[in-house]
C-alpha cells in the first residue's frame, strides 16, 4: 500500500539541481603539459571545495599539515607517491585517499605526472575588520 501526501510542496523554482561540471578525461586530452589547477569547484551557494590538480613529472608538493580540513584525494591519472610521516604509499589511477585533517602529507609524482581532485568542506572566506583597540598613532 501507498500514501500520496499531496501537500508536499514540489521544487521550488530557485532549488539546486544536479549537474555534470566537469569531464576530468577530457581535461587530460586537453592540456596533457598544463600544471597546478586545472578546473576549480565555483558554484554559488556551495559547502565544498573541489580542484583537480595536476603535478608535472619527477615534481612535488612538498609535506605540509592541514590543521583543519580532512581531504579525499581521487587520482584520476597518472602515478605517484603519498609522503608520510609512516613513510610513502603508490597511489595509481582509481586510489582514493582520506588525508585526515592533522596528518602531514606530501605528493610526489611519477614518471608520468599525477593528475588528482581533491574533495573538501569549504574554507570560509577571509574576512577583514577593523583593529582592536584604539589607534597607537598621536597627532603631533
């Protein structure tokens, strides 16, 4: 048996709706020798970041602590090595990874670069306010 709740309210017309963003294999084809971002996460209203990244052959990112953010690394092509405190791990085309915020971590990539996406909660936005206290400076 089933119940219809005709009260329930349909979408509304400015609700969000799925969509296809990015084709990460048509990224490869179209700039094999690019490096760093290429395609950022920049939908309005979002609660994550996103980036696909590539490193150049024989490169690095080098270790560093993200104090805040737990991050899962998907390599989408490519090879390299993840550098730990516990020392390196392969990570090939299909490894998906949790850097749990906390953890140093450095990439290093292989003979044939390493593409990756990062997937993240968002950082929020850097605010700029006025100083504390009273101003230092005396008119003289």
């Amino acid at each position: 048996m089933t119940v219809e709740d005709s009260a329930s309210p349909g979408p509304a017309d400015d609700a969000p709706v799925p969509r296809v963003l990015c084709d990460t294999g048509a990224l490869q084809t179209l700039a094999p020798a690019a490096t760093g971002a290429l395609w950022r996460l920049a939908e309005p209203g979002r609660q994550l970041d996103a980036n696909v990244v590539r490193i150049p052959p024989e490169r690095r990112v080098d270790p560093h602590t993200e104090p805040d953010l737990d991050v899962l690394l998907l390599v989408i092509a490519g090879e390299g090595d993840l550098v730990t405190t516990e020392g390196s791990r392969l990570l090939h085309a299909g490894s998906l990874t949790w850097l749990p915020h906390g953890c140093a971590r450095g990439l290093v990539a292989g003979s044939r670069g390493l593409t990756y996406l990062t997937v993240h909660r968002r950082r929020p936005g850097m605010t700029i306010r006025p100083a504390a206290g009273p101003s230092s400076r005396n008119a003289d």
